[in-house]
C-alpha cells in the first residue's frame, strides 16, 4: 500500500534499493528484462518500473489568485 507517500518519494527508494549494488538501476532493470525475456519470462512489472524511473519529475503547479474575490466585488 502507497499511502500517503509523495511520488518523488517513492522514486528516490527505488533509485535507493536498486542501486544498492552500485551500478546504474536503470542498466540493471534491462539487464534483468533482456534475461527474463530469455527465459520466457513475464517482464510487464520489471519493464513498468524502467518506465517509472526513466519518467522525469513532475513539478506540481501552483494556482495563483488572480481573480478578485466575490465578497470584494459586492463592496463596491
């Protein structure tokens, strides 16, 4: 279960947990893809999780109040 996690968050422990064996999580994944499809393995989940990785950061907008408030439009 996710939770209440940010997505960023949950990308750095990926990042985290992948990379504990000190090389490039993204080059492990296809490794790991490339040897299951040997195999004749499923490859959906491991193939998912490259994509998640490779994805960039989304950076939230902010709407700002332009607008003027309907409260103040009745004052005048």
């Amino acid at each position: 279960m996710i939770g209440t996690k940010k997505l960023s968050t949950i990308r750095k422990q990926i990042e985290k947990a992948l990379a504990s064996t000190g090389v490039d999580p993204i080059q492990r994944l296809e490794r790991q893809i490339a040897s299951a499809k040997r195999k004749g393995e499923s490859t959906g989940v491991m193939e998912g999780l490259k994509r998640f990785l490779e994805s960039p950061e989304k950076r939230k907008l902010r709407k700002h109040g332009v607008g003027v408030k309907k409260s103040a439009r009745q004052g005048r």
